[in-house]
C-alpha cells in the first residue's frame, strides 16, 4: 500500500508523491526526483525538519538535540525518520526552490590551505577541479552546506559554506576541532593538496528575501560560517538591510574572523557586531555574557519587528528561539539550523 504524500513550502507551492509503506518520506520524494534538503540520513543533523499537518505516521530514531520531545508532540518531523501510515501533509520551512529536481554527483576538490585562526578552529580552504560539463563554477545558496567526503576512508562530514559562490571553484570552511573527532583527526594530519569528494549543495538556512524586517544573526562559534556567506553575499550586491550580528565564543582566544568582519562593516554600513564572550579576561571591553543575553537586550531596546537566524550548537538555539518567542517574535521569523559534535 502507498501512501499520498503533499509537500508544502513557505511561498505556498507543493510537492506531491507516493510513498510505500516502510519507506522514508526523503527517500519517496528522491525516488520521485524531489530533493528536499538532507544531510546525514539518520536523524542526527536536522537539516530535513518539517511538520506534519494532517496525517499519521511512525518516526524512527532520531537525535532530540536537532528535535526536541516537545517539537514532535506538537507535529515536528524528520523527513528521513517519517514513516507514514496513512496520506500525509507537511509544511517545509523554506521556499520551493531549494527542493532540488536533480542531485549533481560530487566533486573533486584539493586542499590548498589549512590555518589555525582561533582556538580549536580551522578555517580550509578547497580548490574544485576542472569539470568537463561545469568548469571550476560551484553554485549555492549563501547559508547552504555541502558533505565533505575522505574517499577510501568512509568518512564524510557537512559543513556551511563561509565564502559564496564563484566561478574560481574556491570553497571555504570554518572548522571547529572536536576532541576525538575522526574529521579533526584528518585534518590535523593531512597534507596540503590532499584530495577530498565535495557533494552538492544542500540546506535551507538561507535568508528570506520576501521579509523587509531588519535581520539579528545569533553564532556560536564556526555558527559564524553561513552568516560570513550571506554578508559577503549582500556585500556583493550593495544590499542595504539593517543586519545584526551576535557572536557568541567561551574566551577571547575563540574569536574568529574579526578582520572578515571588520571589513563588512565597512562594505555593509548598516550591519552592526557584537562579540559576545562569556568567559573573558579582566581587560575585555566587549560584551560579557551569551549571545542569547546580548540578543534579549537587543529586542528590549529595538523592538521586535526582527527576522530572527540562528546557528550554533542545540543549546544555543533553543535559548535564542525563547527569547524570541517570550519577546513577542513570531515563530514564522525564526530561522534555524543547529549542529552536533562529529
């Protein structure tokens, strides 16, 4: 028996498919050449969040660091873990066109640079090789990720892009080490011009170009790495929005990226930073404190006329999401995507 499944994206445009019984709704759509964003495929990374509307259905195991118990009561749902038991509707929390219609194979790509920038945190740096059919270009969304893949070692880890696209095949990647990590442990020990598969963009994280509100960007830490995109991004393009930034580190020796930023508000004269350190040394100046508490401060001061991005680990983005809603944000301008330790 098959099942109707009725996919329902932010700008009101649907996606319908069948899907069998025992079958996931990610693989139904793929099976049908729909590929709503994905990441890991087993419920650990959140990138396939929706919420089921009418309909009943069996969620296999998951993480509820990316879905809480709470989420699921009221309808949240993995497209990867859903397994429906009667026809279902789900609502995405993102627009039409980043359901992809064709899936590109990946790409090889050659570490050209491995720097240390803050305290435990990389940034890398990939050069595309020549493509027959696309040449160097890599096309993306500021805000997406891409899987990266250490062939003959069944080892592959997603992570947001920091740079935008461009025709030079170059991608750039923040990289937070993560004790006993096995992609740490590659990366503290691999040469330069190692070779590494690049998988096609994905993700949903991407900024909502039908809202005129002003935009607060919350990071934890390499969080920063899609925010870094979407800046330079509307850097690019002159974009004059009020945008505030919030970036959270424990201690001074985790700031990263000041100089990137630095430079953006120069390009971007209405984006505001705030270095938020929770732990930090008598002589700090900045903010002391959680992103979440310079956030809550902001909204007490500015109102709540704000889309709301997050980007950091669980914790961080459950918090903010809190202060959001108890401040009077409306869930619809809250925009999320949270990570885990791998």
């Amino acid at each position: 028996m098959s099942h109707k499944i009725t996919l329902s994206t932010r700008d009101n445009q649907q996606f319908e498919f069948s899907c069998e019984n025992q079958q996931n709704v990610q693989d139904a759509a793929e099976a049908a050449s729909l590929y709503p964003p994905f990441g890991c495929k087993s419920g650990a990374c959140g990138a396939c969040l929706g919420s089921c509307e009418k309909g009943d259905y069996q969620l296999d195991s998951y993480s509820q660091e990316v879905l809480s118990v709470e989420a699921a009561a009221n309808g949240g749902i993995l497209l990867c873990r859903t397994l429906p038991k009667t026809d279902l509707q789900i609502t995405l929390p993102y627009d039409a066109d980043s359901i992809q219609q064709t899936l590109n194979a990946p790409r090889d790509a050659e570490i050209i640079s491995i720097d240390k920038i803050a305290e435990r945190t990389l940034k890398v740096v990939l050069q595309l090789q020549d493509d027959p059919e696309t040449g160097l270009a890599f096309e993306f969304e500021p805000g997406q990720f891409v899987e990266l893949e250490i062939p003959g070692l069944d080892l592959m880890r997603a992570y947001s892009l920091a740079n935008t696209a461009n025709w030079e095949g170059r991608l750039e990647f923040l990289i937070r080490l993560q004790p006993n990590g096995k992609f740490s442990e590659f990366l503290q020990k691999t040469p330069i011009g190692q070779h590494i598969l690049v998988h096609a963009p994905s993700g949903a994280f991407v900024i909502n170009k039908q809202s005129s509100n002003p935009r607060c960007f919350i990071a934890g830490g390499t969080g920063l790495s899609p925010f870094l995109s979407i800046l330079k991004r509307m850097a690019e393009w002159a974009e004059d929005h009020p945008t505030h930034l919030f970036l959270g580190v424990n201690n001074e020796a985790e700031i990263l990226c000041q100089e990137e930023l630095t430079a953006l508000q120069q390009s971007l004269p209405q984006l505001t930073v705030e270095i938020c350190v929770w732990k930090p040394e008598d002589n700090w100046q900045g903010f002391i404190g959680t992103p979440v508490d310079a956030f809550k401060s902001y909204l007490e001061k500015n109102g709540v006329e704000n889309d709301v991005y997050l980007c950091g680990p669980p914790i961080l983005v459950e918090a903010s999401t809190t202060v959001a809603l108890e401040n009077g944000i409306n869930k619809e301008h809250i925009y999320s995507e949270r990570f885990v330790a791998a």
